[in-house]
C-alpha cells in the first residue's frame, strides 16, 4: 500500500501520493489539493495494479518514431509489395507528423485533423487519395493499439476517427471482339495479353509462369510463383493469397503457349523479356507498347490488370458460376467474388425469379385466383 504525505507550495498546502509500481520500483505524484484527491488516485492505482490494468505514466512518453520502427518490423508477414506502400506511407505521411510525438500526449481531435488534412491537401499540399489516408492511419492506429496491448497507453485516440471513403473504379469489361482487336494490336505480346484476358492470371502470375507449369493434355496452368515490381526491382515469391491454384485454359490457347514454350527448358520462364528474365508490368511506363495496342485497337486507356475483370466477365457471360470464377481467380472466398464481381451475377437473379415462375408459379396463381372470389 502507498503512502500520503502532505506539504506546503508556493499555492499553498498540497498532497503527494508514493506508491510501488508492478515491477517494485518507487514513484510518487504530487499536487492534489485534498487529501480526498490522493486517497482517490491512491485506491484506483492499487486497483489497477491487481486487476493488471495498471499504466505505468512514463510509458506514455514513449515516441511514435521509437514504436513505429518496431511495429513495421512485425509486419514480416506482408507479400513485399504490400510492405513497400506501408513502409512508404510511415516514411512520407506517418512519421514526418507524429515521429516526435509521445505517445500519451496525441489526442483523438488531433488525428481527425490530420486525417483531414490528408484529405483535403490543407497546408499547400496535394490531396491524397482514400487509400492512401486509409493506409496511412492504418499505421498510427496499428502502432496505438500495440501500445495499448502493452499497456503504454490506456486507450488508442486513432480509433473511432472519420475516414474518406474508398472510390472503387469502375471495372473495364472487353468483349470477345474486343480482346481479338487487341491481340492483333499486341503483336509478338498478343500470348500473354490472351492468356491473361481468358484466364485472369495477375500479371506477375504470368509473367512467372515457368514451361513445367504448362500442363498441355489436361490444358491446365500451375500457378506457384509471382513476380512483383518492387521498389525498382522484381521480387518473386508465392502468389497474392500464398495459395497454389491450377487454371484452366481454352483450347484455343494451346498453340500461343506452345509456341512460347519451344526450345525451353522446364525451369525457363514461358512469357520472358527477350532474354530470360522477368518482363516488367507494361503500364509502368508511358507510351508503352501496352498503351500503343490500346490505341491502335481504339480501345480507351485501361490497365493491364483490367484484362483480369474481362476474363471474370467472359468467364460468367460463358455460363461459369461464382464458385468457378472464384477458383480461377484465385480468390480467397466466393464472397469476395461477389463483392468484386457482383454486377456480373446480375442476370443470375433474373434466372432465379423465370426458374421460380416455371416452377410454381401456375401453381400460385391458381391460389391466388381462388382466393378473390
């Protein structure tokens, strides 16, 4: 149990309370102006204590810039692409702001402010987007509630603020005719562009494809590796979901696959640069010969991930349901194909109300007929 001693100050009579932290070591607070107020601190700091809630007050003094690094570091999990952004966002937005600060001073009105001024691009600065700000105060709150989990702090401030919603873009749909201009438009990459329109590999799926992962008599691609564009480098490793998958092709892609797999070894790569490396994703730079196809087929600007949804969409325009078109993309669940693709299975609902109307819907009518005289 502490003690309360009193003592005189320049305002007058005071209290200090001293008292054993967790760990043993001796503290104090001084400056109450009753001895009601230290008996008060003092019985809520021993409740703490045996309810393991205590929060030791110099804990909160540690900085974000110190915490920052450590929670990043956790984050070893993330596919690398995904640890870039994050690191980029704590390095341009996260850290210039809140590195100094302690943690047990940040306040929820001073991160709404923040979160606005990201927004906005207040202080001359541009607008980020939604994602950005998101992503960005996916970090303060993701080092907060650490701090919490390791009771620095009492509760996270960065909780509960309004954030920009998500702009989803517009998905890009080609159709069939479509997609044939743009294989003659592609030229010598017409084989990759029409393996990824009517198979919705990523383009680092395809771009890792190896020959040993052409299966040609059951007309199957093992998908097992990805190639990413990281921070000026390309960085293989498992695919998006860390899940193998085999896709089917159509038939008539057996012969582009063929043809790029001749006079290759099986660990050589089926779509490389020329010179057996990795091919960088095209919409990386301008006046690429992606963006020279597009307008030479007058097709409007799109990126090359945008061949996925048009593979999506013939895949469900060709009768596939949901769960087929999830296996393919290799999402993680059918419910995130719908989410994504939800305006595909649009005409489903209306097979659903002609299968019913077929079924019992003489049957109801008759019911209901009877039922008005």
């Amino acid at each position: 149990m502490g003690s309360i001693t009193a003592y005189e100050s320049a305002t007058g009579k005071r209290y200090r309370v001293r008292y054993r932290k967790p760990d043993h070591s001796q503290t104090d607070k001084r400056g109450f102006r009753t001895k009601r107020e230290a008996e008060l601190f003092l019985a809520s700091v021993e409740m703490k204590k045996a309810t393991g809630e205590y929060i030791d007050p110099t804990a909160a003094r540690a900085t974000v810039d110190r915490l920052g690094e450590t929670w990043l570091a956790s984050r070893s999990h993330l596919k690398p692409s995904s640890a870039y952004v994050y690191e980029s966002a704590w390095r341009l937005h996260v850290r210039p702001r809140w590195g100094a600060a302690m943690i047990g001073t940040i306040r929820h009105s001073e991160v709404q402010s923040w979160i606005t001024e990201l927004t906005d691009g207040t202080g001359g600065k541009k607008p980020k987007s939604p994602t950005i700000v998101r992503r960005s105060h996916d970090i303060l709150a993701g080092i907060l509630d650490t701090a919490v989990r390791d009771h620095l702090i009492p509760s996270n401030p960065a909780r509960g603020v309004k954030l920009p919603r998500r702009k989803s873009r517009e998905h890009v749909y080609l159709t069939n005719e479509q997609v044939a201009g743009l294989l003659v438009a592609c030229g010598e990459h017409a084989p990759i562009v029409a393996t990824l329109a009517y198979t919705g590999l990523r383009w680092g799926e395809a771009s890792a494809l190896r020959v040993r992962d052409v299966d040609t008599r059951r007309r199957r691609l093992s998908v097992v590796e990805n190639a990413v564009y990281v921070n000026g480098s390309i960085v293989v490793g498992t695919p998006k979901t860390h899940e193998r998958r085999s896709v089917p092709y159509p038939e008539f892609l057996s012969t582009p696959l063929a043809a790029a797999c001749i006079g290759k070894a099986g660990d050589d790569l089926v779509f490389d640069d020329g010179y057996g490396g990795y091919q960088k994703t095209p919409t990386m730079t301008a006046n690429s010969w992606w963006d020279r196809a597009l307008a030479a087929a007058e097709l409007p600007p799109m990126t090359i991930h945008d061949l996925r949804h048009t593979a999506a969409s013939l895949a469900v325009s060709a009768g596939a349901n949901v769960k087929a078109v999830q296996r393919m993309l290799g999402h993680a669940s059918a419910a995130m194909t719908l989410d994504t693709y939800s305006d595909l299975f649009d005409d489903d609902l209306d097979a659903v109300a002609r299968r019913l109307d077929e079924v019992v819907g003489a049957r109801v009518s008759a019911v209901w007929s009877s039922s008005q005289k």
